[in-house]
C-alpha cells in the first residue's frame, strides 16, 4: 500500500513539474502588452530602467526630447522654477502611445511615469515584482534593484491580475522605513503584520 501511496506521490510530482515547464514555455512565447514595448524598443542590451532608450539618470534632457519625438510623441517642455531650465518636465501624448511624464533635474533624466489608465496593464503582464510598500492609501510594487515601481488600483489583494494605474521609473531608493519586502501576493494587513514597523502601517493604526 506504501508502494502505491509513494508511485502516485511520484506521478504527481513529475505531472505538476511538466505542467509548469509547459506555462512557463507558452508564456514566454506570448507577446509582450502593447502599452509594454517600449521597454523592449530601444532598451535593447540596456538594464532597466529604460523606456525607449531613455534611462534616468544617464540619458539627458536633450537626448529625451530627441527620443520621444522620434518614437511618435507630442511633446511638451515644461521647465521648473531654475531661471536656467535645468529642470522640468516632458510630457509626451499620442493617440497610439502611453502618456508619459520624463522628469530631469540638472539637465539629465529623473524618473519617467507612464500613465496605464487606459490599457489594461495587470502586474502579471510585468513579472513579479522584488519589493512592496504602501503609501496614502495606494500600492506601490518595486523591482530591478528598487529602480521601477508600479501603483495599483487594489489596495487590499494584490494578485497578478491586479490592473496597473501608473507605472514609474525612477534612479533613487525608496526609504526602507516605507518599504516592505515583497511576501507574496497578499493582503495589506498581512504586510503590516510581519513589517509594522514600517511608517505607513503605523499611520494606519
């Protein structure tokens, strides 16, 4: 009986692993989200963070301007409160693009913010993510050496089919205090259960 117990035990096994060999093949084969590509167009060979070749922290302002005009953006130059334009913000719109918002500051690229209201873009369609954290109420979900980060509509489960409001690139760290590893797809509260000490958890008591 033991025998048998352990015969089934092994077909099992052999049949779970060959079922997820099998999702990881034809999910690698799936293209990648259309609201996605310009992490693939002009990225190639980069590490991310990297939107069609705009890296923050490398690429300049100038360089970004080009970029974004050449993929098909119109774009807007709004520069900051430095008499010299040092700093602002390009915003670029096209009917077939997603928004976006190129941050630079001295002249060289911040952060980027993409706007996914529109396109159905769910945390599955970008990998699991490396770290997690809560902020006023939204979800924050990091990756890549805490370089991009991804706000959520759902505050209270996150699963790979939760849908993405804004995804954004940026060259700094979070602050740690603010940061939970990532444990998982799970509740909120459950978060604050194994890092309360963290600033947002304790601002929710």
């Amino acid at each position: 009986m033991l025998r048998l117990y352990i015969r089934c035990g092994v077909i099992l096994l052999l049949l779970f692993v060959l079922l997820a060999v099998t999702m990881s093949v034809l999910g690698s084969t799936q293209p990648i989200h259309p609201a996605l590509r310009g992490f693939v167009e002009g990225c190639e060979g980069i590490p991310q963070p990297c939107w069609y070749g705009i890296v923050p922290g490398v690429t300049s302002r100038t360089s970004a301007l080009e970029t974004l005009r050449q993929v098909g953006y119109h774009v807007q130059d709004y520069t900051g409160s430095i008499s010299d334009g040092s700093d602002g913000v390009l915003i670029g719109e096209a009917p077939s693009l997603v928004p976006s918002m190129v941050t630079y500051n001295n002249f060289v690229v911040y952060a980027i913010n993409l706007s996914l209201n529109q396109w159905e873009v769910r945390i599955g369609d970008v990998s699991a993510p490396g770290g997690i954290f809560f902020q006023s109420g939204r979800v924050l979900l990091q990756r890549r050496e805490e370089n991009m980060q991804y706000e959520s509509i759902n505050d209270h489960l996150l699963t790979n089919y939760t849908q993405i409001n804004i995804l954004s690139l940026y060259i700094s760290r979070w602050n740690t205090r603010e940061t939970h590893m990532w444990q998982g797809f799970a509740p909120r509260w459950r978060y604050c259960q194994l890092s309360p000490a963290t600033d947002t958890c304790q601002m929710g008591q």
